[in-house]
C-alpha cells in the first residue's frame, strides 16, 4: 500500500497543475507548424493495446454509507480496464466523510491516480479523477469556461502504457449539465483547442500527440457539443452495441463517452456497457455504467 500511496502522492501533489481557461480565443488561430513532435507510423504488426472505460461514481456521495467502497471495488474489478477516467469525485468532503475518493479506489485496486480539482465544496475539494494501471508521467488541470455555471475541468494525463511508442495523454472532462447546451458547446470548443495546442497547456507537443477524450458529457450524440467534439475526434462505437449508460437501473440515454483522436487510427475490438444482471448490481455501485473500450492502435 505504501508503494502506491507514493506514487499517487506524486500524481497528484507534484504533477497536478490547476490552469486558468483565461486565454481568449476568437476561433480563428492557426496551429504553427512544430518542429519535432510525435511522427506518425504505421503499426503491420505487434500493435499497441488499450483497455480504458470511463465511469461516473456520483451516485457513492450521496449513498446510505459513502465510507463502503465494496460495490464499486467490485464494479473497478470487473471492469478491468489499464485506465478508468472517473468523473465526479469528491476529496475529503463533508458529504463523503471526509474520505479521499480517488485514492481509497487507488490503493483497494492497486492502480495509480491523478486527481483534477474543479472547485472547493462542502469543506474539501470536487472534481474528476484517472485511475491507471500504469505510471502516469505528467498531469495537468485546465478549467474549461463555464460562465456563471459550475466551474468544470479537464484533467491531462500522460500515461506510460507498455507497447507504444509514445505515452498517449488521456483527457478526462465531465461538462455542464444544465439543458441549454450553450455552456457545453463552449467547453468542447475549448478542449479541442487544447487538444491542437491553440489553448496553452504543458505539454508541448499535444498536437501530435497520442490522445483519448473521455468522461461525462451530459450529451448524447446528437446534441451540439458532441458535434464540436467530432471535429477533431472520432467516437468510440462499434455497431450493434447499445450506449445508452444512464440511470444505470434502467438507461434512457448515452452522456458517457470516449473519443480518439483523429491523428491516430484505431481499431475498436469491443465496446462494453455492462447490465445489470444476476452477476452484478451496476446500479448498486453509480447510477451511471461504465463504458468499457478494447482499442488496438493501428497508426500513431
């Protein structure tokens, strides 16, 4: 346990920079050629794997007794994935009495984290979080505008996964909420400004970077935020798999997602949203499922 609290502390003490969505962009920058950089190839052979999902644990903040970890130890397990983006987490709230989240789901699965803070709330700290099997190299909080609106982020973490050639950075968000999806689309706008170089962050070479876009985006594919998104990014699906992730008792509609990037192509092995079942309470654990992807990458 020792080992992995280190390594988290890292993560999350010395790598997770909070960075203002201050730069005003009037959406007609023009991305400068870079030197260097990370060059495209082509994988024949031995290509690179990944299995990552996103899921939403809000519902623990609320339960009977947020201290019980059981059901969603449980649902991390089954998932099984190298990296979990985790929107909605809370760091030591009063709500969730006073119990680091991110962490206490670290250590039970011994996976490495990173956490991105959103806002301070209820005497502790609100935000979304990455869970990785693997060493998470750097990572970075940048805050998404969202006006007079909840205060929303996206967390950057570049994971050391085995077999690629370049760490992939993985950009974990969870968007505005409310029903005009004004707020939204300007958040999506943003991150595919960050995710270009347009928007300042720390990583230098983003912009031909390995990348995958995941979390809540309290936005089915329809809407106009997800519109934006697929300009640069391409969703994850797979035909005939049913996306629908929330309520997990019984879903109504997809707003959980993940995207790669267009730089990269990949291929999608399986596509997962788990049901409740005799085997598993999903809905026990979140009242959103997860979305569990199986990619190969086929060009970086």
């Amino acid at each position: 346990m020792k080992k992995i609290a280190t390594v988290a502390a890292v993560a999350l003490g010395c790598m997770a920079i909070n960075t203002q969505a201050s730069e005003t962009l009037g959406g007609n920058e023009i991305l400068a050629v870079q030197k260097g950089g990370v060059a495209s190839k082509t994988y024949a052979k031995g290509k690179p794997h990944l299995r990552i999902a996103t899921y939403n644990i809000g519902k623990n903040e609320a339960a009977d007794n947020v201290a019980d970890f059981t059901a969603l130890n449980s649902a991390i397990k089954r998932i099984n994935a190298d990296i979990i983006a985790v929107p909605e987490v809370d760091n030591k709230t009063q709500r969730s009495q006073k119990i680091d989240q991110l962490k206490t789901l670290a250590e039970a699965n011994k996976m490495h984290y990173a956490f991105g803070k959103a806002l301070d709330f209820d005497g502790g700290e609100y935000g979304l979080g990455l869970l990785s099997k693997y060493k998470i190299l750097h990572s970075q909080v940048v805050k998404l505008p969202s006006g007079d609106a909840e205060q929303r982020v996206v967390l950057l973490a570049q994971v050391d996964v085995p077999g690629f050639d370049s760490a992939p950075i993985i950009m974990v968000t969870h968007l505005d909420w409310q029903k005009d999806p004004t707020v939204r689309t300007g958040q999506a706008r943003y991150l595919l400004d960050l995710s270009i170089g347009d928007a300042g962050s720390d990583f230098k070479d983003i912009a031909s970077s390995i990348k995958i876009l995941a979390g809540d985006f309290n936005s089915t594919r329809d809407e106009q935020p997800l519109k934006e998104i697929r300009y640069f990014f391409n969703e994850v699906a797979k035909q005939g798999t049913d996306t629908r992730s929330w309520p997990a008792v019984n879903p109504a509609i997809d707003i959980d997602h993940i995207f790669t990037f267009k730089g990269q192509k990949w291929n999608v092995k399986n596509l997962t949203i788990p049901a409740n079942s005799p085997e598993f309470n999903w809905s026990a654990a979140s009242d959103h499922l997860p979305v569990i992807a199986d990619l190969e990458l086929t060009e970086q």
